[in-house]
C-alpha cells in the first residue's frame, strides 16, 4: 500500500522530531481522537442499557426479544404483515452500502480522480438520506397511534401489533367516568428511553455526517482539493461516516438481535 | 520570519491507478464479508428467535456478539485503513478504548447483576 506508514524510517528520525512519528496528518489524528471519545460515549450508553436491564429482575421479564421490536413494513398494514428484523436489515444494509461508497470515494480521491469522488461521496450522502428517512419511518410507526399525537396514517394497522403498543387504557376522570382511551405504548417506559436516545444520538450522528459530506462535496465539485492537491478532507468526513456505520453495527446487535 | 516549530511531513495522499486496483478489489471483497454476516444474523434472527431456540439461545447471543466484532474488525481496519497505519498509533487508538470499554461493561454488567439480586431479595 501506498499509505505513509508502510514506509521504514529509521526511530531516531522518527521520534527526533521534524516529522511525525505515527506518519498521519494533525486532522485525520485528531479526528481519531474525537473518534475514539464518541465510541467511548456510544459504549457507555449501551453498557448502561444492559445494567439497566439485568439490574431489574422486571425488566429482564418486560423487555421486548430484539428481533420482535420492529415487525412492520411500509404499505403493509394487515395483520399478517409481521416482519422480524425484515425493515432494520434494510435499515442496516443502506448504511454498510454507503460506507461502502465512502471508502470508494476516499479511493478515487487517492487517484485525484474529481469526477469518482464526486460520484461515490453523492451516493454517499444519498445512503445518509435514504438512513436517516428510514429512520424517520420507524420512529413515526412507533410513536403513532389510531389517537397518537403524531399520527402517520388513520388505518393505523401499526401499534395493534407492537410489542409495545395496543394495550388501550382507558382515562377516568374523578367521577369514574370513561371519558377517552389513551395508547400505552412502549411497554416498560426504561427501555424506550434507551431505545429512542440512543438510536435518536446515533441518527443525529448520521444527521451531521450527511451535512459533512454535502460540504465536502460542494468543495470537491467547487475543486478546493483539486488546487489543494490532495483529497484528504474527504479521508476526514470518511473517517466519521464510518464510524456511523461502526455505531450502527452495535446498536443493530443490541437492539434487534439480543 | 521563516517559522521552525511547524512540523513537515508528507501527507501521501495519493496511490497510483494499479495500487487503486488492488484497493478496490479489498474494498469489495470486505463488502461481501460484511454483507453475509449482517445476512446470517438476520436470517438467525428471523427463523431461529429466541423463544424457539431455547437453551441453544446463549450460545446465539454470543454468536451474534462475536460476529458484531468481527464486523467492527473489519470496518475499522480496512474502511477506515487503521490497519495501514504505523503500529504505535494502532495500540495508541485501540488499547486506551479496549481497556476503558472492558472496565466499564464489567463494572456495569457486575452492579446489575447485584442490584437485580438485591431487588429479588427485598422485594417482597
């Protein structure tokens, strides 16, 4: 390979300064850095979720089995329409898929081939979007209801069938009276938290990658790195944009599979 | 003023047309690795759940566990090229984060565990 590290430079040159030691540029080491925090802060979240769930005999009774967490697909709203895992597999290919074009982006950059990066890094941030709409998709069918606050559709075939929804409980006002029915719908109220601030923090990261990467695109079509004369800015976007990928593939085994 | 305290280095940014070919093929080849493992967790996950699996299920846990690091593995070394990189930052990336990750899911894993027995024995 061509990259810097795989060149032999004796220690004394190395460590004796005027050079950097780990051949790697000041952006891309901090962006590691940066890197290695947010990982130790997506950890965190997850490792709390197991504590919250084994810390609980209740919970471990309560919490939903991952691959029955979301069941549903879009335009299929009868009762038979129960998906395991079919939509978040999606979910989960379109991002390894735009990590993909990512790092074909990055290559044609290595090239100065203008025209490949411009190529990879569009569809690089049309993966993002088809992500983040898929997303949305999701966390609306969780949060609708046939009387939800965020309604998406009025047959709404969706929360019947959840895990979490379904369970109409009736709103008595003081006189005993039935006065409306409210969903209850996410089952124990722990794992809701966890599951929306979590994916939420992770679609937020995807959120800020794909505006990253449209402004990197906007100064490759612009040719800020074909005067610069290296695609490293993209090797840096490159290296968040798969990191999001990186999240995702823990987030997928904690949620959905275990 | 000709300043001595930036550091020169060579960014090497750059491979040729035949170098980019061997790159691409790895890129494809990963792709494909990555692809049949998400492919197996799902089709597992799908036809083989937990309630089906029964005692067979911790041994799945794991499995999917495992298979997620080794997705990690390989994104992390190849899409993100920290397997090109010289040794000292690979450790300097990789044991701070293993040794921060491994203390606190133990920690975490270990006081759940403990609060839940506390919880089965004063419950009632």
């Amino acid at each position: 390979m061509s990259s810097p590290a795989s060149k032999q430079i004796d220690s004394a040159t190395l460590w004796g300064g005027k050079i950097s030691p780990l051949s790697i540029s000041y952006g891309k080491l901090m962006m590691w850095f940066f890197l290695v925090s947010d990982a130790l802060t997506f950890g965190g979240l997850l490792a709390s979720l197991g504590f919250a769930k084994f810390s609980n005999p209740e919970n471990i009774a309560a919490w939903p089995a991952g691959e029955q967490v979301f069941t549903h697909m879009p335009f299929l709203h009868g009762p038979d329409d129960v998906y395991p895992l079919l939509y978040v597999a999606l979910m989960t290919f379109i991002l390894i898929v735009s990590s993909v074009t990512m790092v074909l982006a990055v290559e044609a950059g290595h090239r100065m081939d203008k025209r490949g990066v411009i190529k990879w890094l569009t569809l690089t941030v049309v993966g993002g979007l088809i992500f983040l709409g898929s997303q949305v998709w999701e966390w609306s069918t969780f949060i609708a209801g046939p009387d939800g606050n965020l309604s998406t559709w009025n047959d709404n075939a969706t929360l019947q069938h959840n895990v979490y929804g379904g369970e109409y409980e009736p709103i008595v006002d003081s006189h005993g009276h039935t006065i409306g029915t409210d969903v209850k719908s996410y089952g124990p109220t722990l794992y809701a938290d966890f599951f929306f601030f979590i994916t939420g923090f992770h679609g937020f990261h995807v959120f800020t990658g794909v505006l990253f990467n449209i402004i990197i695109l906007l100064n490759v079509f612009k040719g800020t790195y074909e005067k610069r004369g290296h695609y490293e800015m993209v090797e840096k976007v490159g290296l968040y944009w798969h990191f999001i990928d990186l999240v995702w593939v823990f987030v997928f085994t904690f949620f959905y599979l275990v | 003023m000709v300043r001595d305290d930036i550091i020169e280095y060579s960014l090497d940014a750059h491979h040729s047309e035949e170098e980019g070919e061997k790159i691409r093929k790895k890129i494809w080849k990963v792709t494909a690795i990555l692809s049949i493992i998400t492919l197996v967790e799902v089709l597992v996950g799908a036809f083989y759940p937990k309630e089906v699996a029964g005692s067979a299920w911790e041994f799945i846990k794991w499995g999917y566990i495992i298979l997620t690091v080794i997705k990690a593995g390989y994104i992390v070394m190849v899409f993100m090229h920290l397997g090109e990189e010289r040794k000292t930052f690979k450790m300097m990336i990789i044991i701070p984060y293993i040794i921060f990750i491994l203390y606190l899911i133990f920690h975490l894993s270990n006081e759940g565990i403990s609060v839940g027995d506390t919880w089965n024995t004063f419950r009632h």
